[in-house]
C-alpha cells in the first residue's frame, strides 16, 4: 500500500520485489539505475524471508553490471536550468550538488527555474511528462 499510495499521487513509482540474496543485491543496482535514468522514487519491496536467508553472493566484478550514470550539464554551462527538458530526453539533466551549479529543490509544481509555478499549463505539461517519462518505458523498466 505505502509503495502504490504512499504519496500525494503526481508521479509513478516504481517498485521492485527482489525474491532472492543475491537478487536484493542485483535489483538494488537496477533500482539506483531506474531512479537516475528516469528522475523518480524507486521503491525497494524487501521481504522478512528474504532478509533472514544465507546465501552465498558473488559480487560481480567492476564493470560486469550496468551503472547508468544520469545525464549532467556541460561544465561551465551559464544557460543551465535544472527543470528544461531538451529535445529528445525524457528527463531534464541533473547537476551534482555542489558542481558549481545553482538549483532549488521543491514539492510544488515548478517552472524551468525549479521555483513554484501557478500556470496551470505548465501543471499539466509537468505532469504528463513525469507520467509519460514512466508509462512509455514499461519494457525498460519491467
């Protein structure tokens, strides 16, 4: 219930339910990867079962998985703001806190700046991106 209705309900959430040890460790990756490349809450469902079994883990080798490393703003980039969605990406680039670049963090519906907006058509135009952005890449995701 807290993963599916655990918010106010403007954004999916993603969720996933490791069965295993090892699968704990391999879906953690993915769930880190999941929520750079797509800018949302990723929820890990662990179970009690799973948190007292034994198993043995073999951790990959550098490399062997996948790190999706979130997409970041030019050095340097003057016109950088932290909310503009470019052509062609699903979600807006995401500057490292303290790379030299200024951003305000809210919950409220935002324009461009990251400052609370009251345009309604910005509203509608954030939304369906954070629903899209989701929705439209269910076979990446499941």
């Amino acid at each position: 219930m807290q993963a599916m209705w655990g918010t106010h309900g403007d954004h999916p959430v993603i969720a996933v339910s490791p069965m295993s040890v090892t699968e704990t460790f391999t879906e953690t990756v993915r769930a880190f990867n999941l929520a750079e490349k797509y800018r949302t809450p990723v929820i890990i469902l662990t179970d009690e079962v799973v948190g007292h079994m034994r198993e043995k883990l073999e951790i990959p080798a550098p490399g062997e998985l996948e790190v999706y490393d979130r997409i970041r703003p030019e050095a340097g980039d003057k016109d950088y703001l932290a909310y503009r969605v470019e052509e062609g990406d699903i979600v807006p680039k995401m500057a490292a806190f303290g790379s030299g670049h200024r951003y305000h963090i809210t919950g409220l519906f935002h324009d461009e700046t990251g400052f609370p907006s009251n345009s309604t058509s910005n509203a509608e135009f954030m939304l369906n991106r954070m629903m899209s952005k989701v929705s439209d890449n269910l076979d990446d995701i499941l």
